[in-house]
C-alpha cells in the first residue's frame, strides 16, 4: 500500500473511523460542559444555564484536598518503589540469561494480567491473616505491586535498544560499575524512566478496584468518587472534582508519549 | 554493569585496584556477575513473591475452607464443600450471565476497534498517525471513574442521550427497547444495555491496539493482490485480512474478556440490581464475611482466563500483544 500514493480510504471505512474515535471522546468532553451547569439536583441536558461558582465550591471542600493530598503522596512513593522494583528487574532481565527468567517475566505482569479484584480480595485476606491494620502503607503496598509492571515495560524496551558495547567502553577506559551506571547507563535510560514513572503515576492517581479493598477507611480520590457516584451528595462538586482528574491523568500520559515516541516501542501501550 | 554476566572469564586487571568499600563493590561484581544479578533481583522477586503470590495463595487456600452457617465463623478445615456451594443455581446463574456479558462486550469492542484500527494502520501518515494514536491513547489512560460517571450523565433519563432521541423523534424506539425483557428497564442506566455499552466504551482501547499492531504488519499489496485477482472488498475482508488480524483480536481480547469478568465497579454504578461474578466477590467478602466463598468465586475468572489464555496462545495471539 505504501507503493501507491493513490490510496485514500473508503468512505464507509472513514465514517466508521471516525465515528469509532468520537465514540471515545464525546463522553469525556461531556464532562467539561457539566463542571459548569447551573443544575444541582439532576444531570439535565441541556444545562440550564452555566456558571463557574462550583469551583469555588469545591476549592473550599476540606474533603476533596484531603483526598487529593492522599492520592498525590500514594501515588508518588508508589511510583517511587515501582521505579526502583521495576529498573531492577527490567535490567536483570533484559542483560542476562538465566534459569527461571520467562517465569520472573510473568511474575511482573500477572497483577496487571488478573482481574483488579483478585489482587484486592487477595491483599486484603493477607492483611487481615496477619492481622495488620489499614494504613497508609497498605495502598502503597498495592499501588506499588501493579506499577511494577509500567516501568518494567520502558525500562525493558530502552535496554534492548541500548547497545551493550557502550558500557564495555565504559569500563575499559577506567570507570568502576557505579561510574558506569552514573555516566553511561542512566542518562541512556533516563527518559524511559521518567516515561514509565509518570505512567505509574496516572495509574497508581486513577487506580479504585484494589484500594476499595486496601484503605480500609481511609480516602483517595478514586474511593472519594466512588462514594459520590453510589451516594451522590453534591453533583456539581463531583463534576468539577471529574474535571480536573481528567487533566491531572492527561497531563502525565501526553509527556510519558513525547518522551518516548521516537522508539520501536511507545510507552502506553498496554496499560 | 549489567553486562558483566554475559562476558564469560574476565582478563586480568590491567588497571591498579580501586580503593575504597566502593572500589572493591565494583570489583567483586565485575569478578562475579552472579552476585549481582542476585543482588539486582532479590528486591523485585521478594516483593512481588511475598506481597502479590503469597497472598494469592493464600486466598486460594482459603476457598478450600468452608464458613459455619450458624455462627458465621470460618472453619479451616479442608473440604470441597465451598465449591459445592458455588454449583448453586443462583451462583451458576451469575457466572453465566458475566460470561455472557464479556463474550458480547468482546463481540461488539472487537466490530467497533476493526475499522479504527484498519484506519490507522492503513491510511494515516504522520501527524495523522500520531493523532490516531494519542486518540486512542487517551481515552485508554483517562480515568476510569470518569468514564463511568460521563456515562451516568449521558445515560441519565433526563441526559443527553434522551434529549438527542427526542430532537430525532426517535424516543419511541428507546422506549420499545427500554420495555423488552432482560436488556430494559426503566431507564439505560438502570438497566443492562447500559451496562453492556459502559463496559463496551471502557475497554473499547485495550482492543484497537493490538489489532492495530497485527494489521500493521500486513503488507499493503495483499490487500491489491486480492483485489487484482478479482476478490469484491467483502472477499478480500473475509479471506485476506481477517485472519491476519484475528491473533490480535485474540490478543485485545484477552484484556476486554479478563476486565469484563473482574469488574464490579460498573455494573454497580449502571446497570440492574442482578450480580455479575465481580460484584458476588464483593459483598461475599464484606458484608457476608464469607471469605470462603469469595475465594472460590474468584477462582473462575482464574480458571476461565486460564483456558483463554492457552487458547490464545496456541493462537499465536502474544506476538500480537
């Protein structure tokens, strides 16, 4: 197809492209017009008038910075300890061959591969069998546990493309391993890194199934939304609480993509 | 330093001995890779074998205790009795009916994601290359309560979806809809449609990707072949393109079948007040306490995916993935 430059697409194939990809955003701009509507008791279309005062309202919601603050400190040391677990084990696996590998592979992947609630029930039994009490460390414990994953998948795709010879250079023109990690092999996989931390953010800030099962009592911002959602209290601060998630989650994705998409393998693709 | 492993003997050390703890850190691992490779995945393999395996074992231990019907306590004895329990008409009906659920929502991701993908792969160049996939990209990554609650909104009966109908003139086929058995209700969002279309929208991009990337690898001019030797579109579809992308399909289809099985979240929010596997975990584990019980049902996505996964396997579905 790409010898011939003719080549435009059906009319069919382009209405049902395009229908297919509005199909995916309508809804989530739909919540940007609702931040604003006058209405309060119901989800009326068309709103009946437009307004910005909720966001007053909202900022003045002890809750909902309480919740955030939870969220952003959850989803920074997850992040943290994924991108330590992660490197670890994306480096072991992509420079070396050893007996059990496929199996450390899939070890990585499985909490991402099984439902969200088999993690949680899982966690949560563990908790209680060792009777250790909800805190803040038993969210990061399974925020952590499935952001592994995101940064195992940069870290892997950026070692295979870096050529080993560089780091023997490395080493025979004098410096020590911990010269050569520092030098050479970090800025090498710095960006990937960052793609793949920023990624474990946005999934670590959104993530709801296992932290119903892990806060016990406490609130993120997901488990705030969620309560919201089953037992709606004030509609409008939920819509502009619905606002600014989409663009705190936007934000991250649309860096961790200009910062890897020059490779074979762009970050976010699986999630 | 991660290379170390892969040189088989060292030469000798032309270079005099580095000094210090850090000097001789660095030259024990360079003399013995071994180390830190060990070093390197002990973190990692602990973690995830004791925080992630260790409690699912033991909650699949758990499912082979049984719950003590009068006062409520766990009885850790070994018995099958929990699984017996799972073979209960009213426990079979939910597995059913979320294994029905996931097949359509697979069915209906799998038609919507083809022309997506078949678009981008084929005819986007570019920066229109890149706005498909960001298109794509986005709606993957933004949040999922969000999602779920645009579709609140939309699905609402005073919402936008009623709205738009009745500008058509066309509220009188939601209704015909709305007052069939099993997928009516009294609105969409109380009923399973809605259902069906939020599970549909929320893992609509775990699909297009993969079959993006098993289109991409087909070569144009096997479509122009096809087409030279006198196949309609409809053949060249049915016998040239479609089983080149169905390991990716297989492949999207693993996510869209695995999340549609484990989810509670969505038919809580939208949908009838009949129980999906995720949701009978839920309230087993909470408010009936019934561990046992919870256990084993979570056994069935496991078991499920299992034979999924080797199916798709046998495939080939992972090198599309």
């Amino acid at each position: 197809m790409r010898s011939d430059g003719s080549s435009s697409a059906p009319l069919g194939l382009k209405v049902a492209a395009t229908g297919g990809l509005l199909f995916l955003h309508l809804p989530i701009f739909l919540i940007f017009i609702y931040a604003f509507t006058t209405e309060e008791k119901s989800f009326a279309w068309p709103p009946p008038g437009l307004t910005t005062q909720w966001f007053a309202v909202t900022w003045n919601r002890p809750d909902v910075w309480e919740a955030l603050s939870l969220s952003v400190r959850v989803a920074a040391i997850s992040t943290l300890v994924a991108l330590v677990l992660g490197t670890l084990c994306a480096a072991a696996v992509s420079r070396t061959r050893f007996f059990g590998r496929e199996t450390i592979s899939l070890l990585v992947i499985l909490p991402i591969a099984l439902p969200g609630i088999i993690t949680g029930i899982a966690l949560r039994s563990a908790f209680s069998l060792a009777e250790i009490p909800f805190s803040f460390w038993t969210i990061v414990l399974g925020h952590a546990t499935f952001c592994v994953v995101v940064v195992y998948n940069n870290a892997v795709a950026r070692f295979r493309r870096t050529s080993g010879s560089m780091i023997e250079a490395s080493m025979d023109l004098g410096a020590d391993g911990f010269q050569t990690f520092r030098h050479v092999v970090l800025p090498n996989i710095a960006t990937a890194l960052l793609a793949g931390g920023m990624l474990a953010f946005a999934l670590s800030f959104d993530e709801v199934i296992v932290t119903t099962f892990t806060a016990g009592q406490q609130q993120t911002l997901p488990i705030w939304m969620l309560e919201e959602l089953i037992r709606p209290r004030q509609r409008p601060v939920t819509n502009v609480v619905a606002m600014v998630v989409v663009l705190v989650t936007l934000l991250p994705i649309l860096v961790a993509y200009y910062l890897t998409r020059d490779g074979d393998q762009i970050a976010g693709s699986g999630k | 330093m991660t290379l170390t492993a892969t040189q088989a003997k060292p030469a000798p050390a032309l270079l005099p001995r580095a000094g210090g703890v850090r000097g001789a850190l660095s030259d024990l691992f360079w003399r013995r890779p071994k180390l830190l490779l060990l070093l390197m995945l002990l973190p990692p393999v602990l973690w995830l074998g004791i925080v992630y395996v260790g409690s699912l074992l033991a909650l699949l231990l758990q499912s082979f205790f049984s719950i003590d019907e009068f006062s409520g306590l766990i009885n850790r004895q070994f018995t099958l009795k929990t699984y017996g329990d799972l073979l209960q008409a009213a426990n079979l009906d939910i597995i059913l009916r979320t294994v029905t659920m996931a097949a359509l929502v697979t069915l209906a991701s799998a038609i919507i994601a083809f022309p997506i993908a078949y678009y981008a792969a084929r005819y986007a160049r570019g920066r229109w290359k890149a706005l498909f996939y960001l298109g794509v990209m986005l709606p993957l990554w933004s949040s999922y309560l969000v999602k779920i609650y645009a579709w609140k909104l939309i699905l609402a009966k005073e919402g936008i979806l009623t709205w738009l109908l009745a500008k058509l003139h066309l509220l009188w086929l939601l209704d015909g809809w709305l007052s069939l058995p099993i997928v009516g209700g009294n609105s969409l969002s109380v009923s399973s449609t809605g259902t069906f279309i939020v599970f549909v929208y929320v893992w609509l991009p775990f699909m297009i990707l993969p079959v993006q990337a098993a289109l991409e690898r087909v070569p144009g001019n096997l479509v122009e072949a096809s087409s030279d030797l006198g196949a309609s579109p409809g053949q060249t579809f049915r016998n040239v393109l479609f089983p080149l992308a169905l390991p990716g399909i297989v492949a999207g289809s693993i996510f869209t079948f695995s999340l549609t099985l484990g989810d509670y979240i969505i038919p809580q929010i939208i949908g009838t007040s009949r129980l999906f596997i995720g949701q009978a975990v839920y309230s087993q584990q909470g408010t009936a306490g019934n561990i046992p019980l919870a256990a084993a049902f979570t056994v069935v996505p496991i078991v499920i995916m299992g034979f999924y996964l080797w199916g798709a396997k046998r495939m080939g579905a992972f090198d599309a993935l």
